[in-house]
C-alpha cells in the first residue's frame, strides 16, 4: 500500500513561493520532529543521507537533515523540485546515468549523488512544496515495497506537521491581532480594565489602571493587586474574589483604591468570567470605576437627608404637641383633636420608616415596603387582637410619595376597626389581603364577625380624607360594601403611583 498525494499544481514560480511562505519555515530549521523523521527515513532506507528539501524561487533548503552538514543548494540543482511534480515517489538508480543529473554538480562532486528517492511533500489543494528525500553515494535498482510504504508515510507526516504549522502561525496571528484590538480599545477607556487567567492571576491591567495608581508596569501582575486596597478592604476583597474563583459568580465590590497621589479613593469592582463552550471558565475580565465623587456627594446627600429628617421629626412633634395644647384650652374639641393627633402621629411613624429605611434589605433610604409599613401602623393592634388579623399576599416596595396617603389608609382603616368593627368586638376579625394585577396593585380590606353593621349615612371626615389620598394622590379607585356581618373595601392603585 502507498499513499498517493494529490496531483501537483502547475504555478508560478512567484506564486509557490507565496504559498510556501505561508508557512513560515524558515525559523523551522532542525525541529526535532522533523530531524526524527529523516533519521527514521535514512535507517528505513538504509541510507548514509537524508533530507527535508523545500523548493524556493532560488534554492532548495533542507529543513531537517540526516548525514549531510549543507543546509542549501541553489535550485538548478535540485532533484527534489523534480521529485515534487510528480505524484508518486521519483526515484534515480544511478544519477550518472541519467540524463537530467549526470552534469549536476551534486554528482560530479560532494556528495557525489548516485542513488536518489524523493517523496513529494505536495499540500491538499496539489501545491508542490519539496521532497522528503533519501540519498546514497552507491547506484541502487530501487527501493523495496516497505521502504517504498515507509517513505510515502513519513512524507505525509512531514505535510501534517507542515500544515498544523500553518494553523498553528494563522491562528496565533489572529489572537495576537485580537489582543492588539482588545489592548487598543482598553487604553482607550475611561475605566481601569483587567483580566486574570481561569485560577485568578492576574496579568493584564490597561493603560487607565497604571496611570490612576502610578505603579511601574507589571508590579501589580500577581496577587500585588491586593496590596492596592486599603487595608480595612483587603481581606473583604479577597474573600469575595475567591467566592467568585470558586462558584463562577459575578464579582462586585466596593473598595478604595490607592491613587497615585497617596489618597485612597472610592472604587467600583466588576468581573464577569468568560467561559468555553464547555463551560469552562477561560478568563475573567474586570473593571475599576472611579467612584468616589459621587460617593461622597451621596454620603454629604445622606447628612442632609438626615438632618432633614430630624427636623421633620420636631416639625411633628411640635404639631402634636399644638393640639394636645389646644385641646385642653378647648375641652370640646377633645374627640376631634385626639383623632387630629392620631392622625398626625401615623403620618410620623410612616415618615420614620421611610426615612431609616431598616426595613429594606438594601436599607435604600427613601423606600420601604408596603407590609413594613402597615405592620408598623397596626403595632398597637397586632398585640391585643393579632390572632384576628390576617394579613396575605405578595408585598410591594413603595417610595416617600406614596407611603403617607397609604399611611393615612391603613390608620383610618384601623382605628375605625378598633371603634366601630371587627377589632372592637371579640368576634370580629379581619383579613388584609395583596396582589398586584397586571399595571396595578390591589389591597383588600375585609372585616367580618361584626354585629348590628349599619352602613354609614353620610361621608366621614377620615372617608374624605382616604378619598383625597388614595384617589387624588395616587390615581386609585376606592370600592366599599357593607355586608351584614362587616366591610368589604377594595382599593386598586396603578404601580407607577406606588414606586417611581
């Protein structure tokens, strides 16, 4: 059995070199795997030489070589651009004998050619390289079948390893083309860019980085980017960074980071790892965000919000404090006061509630959330009559505008339940109830196990009142019935009414 190569190519001589040099051979000079090739081929054959010959425009040079110290000849003289025409293994018994060698200088002097086998090294698409070739300086009839076999094999091991070559050269062109795009387009951005192989070392920062911290080039490559933070950070950082090298989560982090100018500043973390197709995590790559300015307008934000709380606070306080005043320099408005200064002080506590935010997870001052809040308005309640109120649903996080109307909502609910309805009677009980619906979100209110329910005759105070919140504030719709056992009352708000 022999290999059969494909049938050369007749081109230019221009154009070979061209394809040739898309190989990059001429650093492949001695490359052991092509030196083991030749030494096999020269003991196959029983051969003193061998050789990997590739035809340029004007010599032929031996890649790999067995038994000869040239490394070149020019091409005139080359068996091997013969050889590589052919599509089956060319061979010369005795070169003197032949009309084409017998004035080479190759045979008429060193190394005195006289038997010659050349294998053509030919690519897929018929370009003709070379010849993987054996030479003796004794005339031989042939080579046997095995030999014959050997050599067609070891020449397509030598195409093999050729074209591998050839990707391996387009392949690491690509990346490094990919890398000077990438390095490009990451000096360019205003962020400080990183990346860290899959273990987490890291060994790349941009430009950004170098010019913020002012560290030499390559010092921070390692585990160095750690001694950047300020030491209250680090171990935070680390722990959270190795969290990350270990599940694959998303890395995000605040921390300061020391500017070249000795000041540490506010800095926003983020990596995402990218992954193979397997799965496998490839690289992590990394951005820092200067964020310290708008940090510190937010923290200077935050005092003033405080203060103004504070002052809100008093505000109430004082307003309180008027009434209880007033009503006793005017013992009949006593009933009407107290509810005046009940209402005052639900009004408060919802403020306080927005205002600490301890109810959120994020503790995002500003919002709370709408069970948070009714909890706090049914406090007095929940501890008397808790077994008779139930509250179900999914909860809702709702900001400062909505949350006084709702206040003002739950509060003349409640002290209404507690005078007239099912929190004033043992029986009664009532059950609170949310779900948001589509672009809006419902609450029900229903109070049943009351006795002697008489529907009321005319509209309340604290009905005008809910009225004015729920429906001129918030945009909501307001259904109330009175079966005979208690209240049914349904109140539906858009959702962009509730949170921004």
């Amino acid at each position: 059995m022999q290999f059969e190569n494909p049938t050369p190519v007749a081109l230019s001589d221009d154009d070979r070199a061209s394809v040739l040099a898309s190989f990059e051979i001429s650093d492949w000079a001695d490359d052991p795997r092509l030196k083991a090739i030749t030494d096999f081929a020269a003991t196959l054959c029983d051969t003193p030489v061998a050789l990997v010959s590739f035809v340029e425009t004007r010599r032929q040079w031996f890649a790999a070589r067995t038994g000869l110290d040239t490394t070149e000849t020019p091409r005139e003289l080359s068996f091997c651009a013969h050889a590589m025409m052919g599509t089956d293994i060319m061979v010369v018994p005795d070169a003197t004998q032949d009309a084409r060698f017998r004035n080479n200088a190759l045979v008429i002097g060193e190394p005195n050619i006289r038997f010659y086998a050349g294998a053509p090294l030919v690519t897929e698409a018929g370009i003709p390289l070379g010849a993987l070739c054996v030479i003796d300086s004794k005339p031989r009839a042939d080579l046997s079948d095995m030999q014959r076999q050997g050599l067609s094999v070891l020449a397509a091991n030598v195409v093999s390893l050729l074209s591998m070559r050839r990707d391996n050269v387009q392949a690491t062109r690509v990346l490094d083309e990919t890398e000077a795009r990438f390095r490009v387009l990451a000096d360019a951005m205003p962020q400080m860019v990183w990346s860290t192989r899959p273990d987490g070392y890291h060994d790349y920062y941009n430009a950004r980085w170098y010019e913020f911290t002012g560290m030499p080039a390559g010092t921070t490559d390692g585990e160095g980017w750690n001694d950047m933070f300020h030491p209250d950070d680090q171990e935070r950082a680390w722990t959270l960074w190795r969290h990350s090298l270990q599940t694959g989560d998303p890395y995000e982090i605040e921390y300061r980071l020391r500017h070249r100018s000795g000041q540490y500043r506010w800095t926003l973390g983020r990596a995402l790892p990218i992954r193979l197709e397997d799965g496998k995590i490839a690289r992590w790559f990394g951005t820092c965000t200067d964020i310290h300015d708008s940090k510190m307008l937010q923290h200077q934000a935050e005092i003033v919000s405080q203060e103004l709380s504070h002052r809100i606070k008093n505000i109430f306080s004082i307003i309180s404090g008027l009434i209880s005043l007033t009503v006793r320099s005017h013992p009949g408005m006593a009933e009407g006061g107290e509810a005046l200064r009940s209402r005052v002080l639900a009004l408060g506590r919802a403020h306080n509630l927005i205002s600490s935010g301890t109810h959120l997870k994020s503790a995002i001052a500003g919002y709370t959330s709408l069970r948070s809040l009714l909890d706090e308005l049914l406090a007095p309640y929940l501890e008397t009559a808790g077994g008779r109120i139930q509250i179900n649903g999914e909860d809702l996080r709702v900001d400062d505008r909505s949350a006084t109307p709702l206040a003002l909502l739950f509060h003349e609910l409640a002290t209404n339940a507690a005078k007239y309805g099912a929190l004033s009677q043992e029986e009664g009980s009532l059950a609170i109830g949310f779900q948001q619906q589509g672009e809006n979100f419902a609450i029900t209110w229903r109070e049943s196990g009351v006795q002697g329910v008489q529907p009321p005759r005319a509209e309340g105070f604290g009905s005008k009142l809910v009225d004015l919140s729920i429906v001129r504030q918030l945009d909501g719709v307001i259904e109330r019935a009175w079966p005979s056992d208690g209240l049914d009352m349904r109140v539906s708000i858009p959702v962009t009414s509730l949170i921004r």
